[in-house]
C-alpha cells in the first residue's frame, strides 16, 4: 500500500558516488548540540514573503514548513514537497537575530530528489558569516532500532494563517520511541522508500524538520508526516493514545549530498566528511 502525497500535504502543509577523506572539524566548527539553544538554532522556517515594506508586526508571509542547517557554509536540508508548494517562486527562511527582529534571507535550491522527498539548499548571504543565531547539525551514521528514542525539532509561527517577522515562533519537540520501519511510494511511480516510524503525533508545519537520536544527538531523518496507514504501529499509538510520525531516514539525504559534493558533519566525533567533486 503507498502513502498518497496529497495526504500528507492536506494534513501537514500550511503547509555510486564514493566519499572523499574524512577531515577532522576544527573545534570552532564542532556542532554542538547539547544545548536546547543550540537544536532551535539549526532549523529555520522555509517561508515567502508577501510584503514589500513591513508593517507594525513586520513582514507578512506564507509558511510551509521547516529545513535545518548541515554546515556552516549555510547549507540546509528539508523535505521536497515543502518546496513543491511554492511552485517556481524564490523561498525563503526567516532567521532570528539577537537584539534585532527575525530576517528573510533566500534560499537557492540546489538539488531534489521527489522519490524520496529530500531538497538540498543553501543560504545567501551565508548566516554563519553574519550576526544570526544559527548552529547546525551532525548527520548520524547508521538509524536508529526499534526501542530508541527520538525527538524532532521544528519551529512554527505563533500565528500560523496570518504569520509577521515580528510575532513569536512556538517550537515544537515531538519526542518518542522508534517503532518500526516501514515501505512506501511517496510519489506516483516512484521507487519505494523506507520510511522511519516513532512513536508521537506530528502537528501542522513540521514536514522537513530533523528527527534527531537521543543518544547520538545526531539527525536520523527528515519528517515526512502523520502515518496514515493503519498497522501494528499505528494500532499501538492508537491505543496508547498518540501518534504516529513518519520521516525520511537520514541515508537519503547523505546520498544527495555526495552527489552535490557538499560537506557534512558526523557525529559524535564531529569529522566533516567532503565527496569527491
């Protein structure tokens, strides 16, 4: 059975390469992310700006979901179909900055892959080299097993149909057990891809956020949405009374990335990892 996309988007949108040397990361470059900071810093709302001047409560905008920060030349991660709402218009994110009001800064999309709902963009000008408040975030080596324990991080604006730069984000922190991994074509005619199971109820907004290890602190998937289908899973929360989330396992991401040539850090050691151009 396949997952329809319109079925994630109605309900959550508002939205053979070979790696090159590993390099160690400078201790300025080591992501850190023991921190609550420090996780809220590395995701960033993917929006479009609708106003040309601001108004007493800012820029007026459209939100659609989230993306996170891979290193620190501003590149970012997050799941395509929060693109593919935008259609051919320029997206932005929108960044918080410690005694000024959030900023929009565009965001170039680099590379997709729609079968299995990945995008890759970068940030211009870099924030990492500006005033931002801005981390990022390690990328694990392997996923998680059943049993461990997970927690996704995303932001949405305080007032999700009528968001301004001015308004407060609410950051949302859905936590819970891996619960199984499970197939499905997230496209029609697509391959199968295979999609991470945990434990929690994922709200409006969250598609793109990390779903990072409790124990790695390292990023294991992209959320994909609510899991719709009804299985031993689902039943499971069901009972329990919660939710199921689904993301896209990290591997996805890292093979678009040797692809690109675009850096990324593993973790828990913190080595830059750089594929061949």
């Amino acid at each position: 059975m396949d997952i329809p996309r319109n079925a994630f988007l109605g309900l959550l949108a508002a939205v053979a390469l070979a790696c090159g040397p590993l390099l160690l990361a400078t201790a300025e470059d080591r992501p850190a992310i023991s921190s609550d900071d420090a996780l809220s810093f590395a995701i960033c709302p993917i929006v479009y700006p609708l106003d040309q001047s601001p108004s007493q409560r800012g820029f007026h905008y459209l939100f659609y979901g989230n993306g996170f920060f891979i290193n620190r030349d501003g590149y970012l991660l997050t799941a395509a179909h929060v693109l593919s709402q935008l259609t051919d218009s320029q997206a932005y994110i929108v960044l918080r900055l410690p005694m000024a009001p959030p900023r929009f800064l565009k965001a170039t999309v680099i590379a997709t892959d729609k079968d299995h709902d990945v995008a890759l963009l970068q940030a211009t000008p870099n924030p990492f080299e500006g005033k931002y408040q801005v981390r990022f975030l390690p990328l694990a080596n392997g996923q998680p097993t059943p049993g461990q324990s997970v927690l996704a991080a995303a932001l949405r604006p305080s007032r999700l149909k009528d968001p301004h730069t001015f308004d407060a984000f609410v950051e949302d922190r859905p936590a819970g057990q891996v619960l199984d991994y499970e197939s499905s074509r997230l496209e029609k005619d697509a391959p199968e891809t295979e999609l991470l199971l945990f434990g929690h109820e994922v709200l409006l907004g969250d598609s793109g956020a990390p779903v990072v290890g409790a124990d790695s602190q390292a990023v294991v998937g992209l959320v994909e949405g609510r899991w719709l289908r009804v299985n031993g899973a689902s039943l499971a929360a069901k009972q329990s009374g919660g939710g199921v989330g689904a993301a896209v396992p990290i591997r996805y991401a890292i093979h678009l990335l040797l692809q690109q040539g675009v850096a990324w850090h593993d973790a828990p050691a913190a080595l830059s990892r750089q594929a061949n151009p």
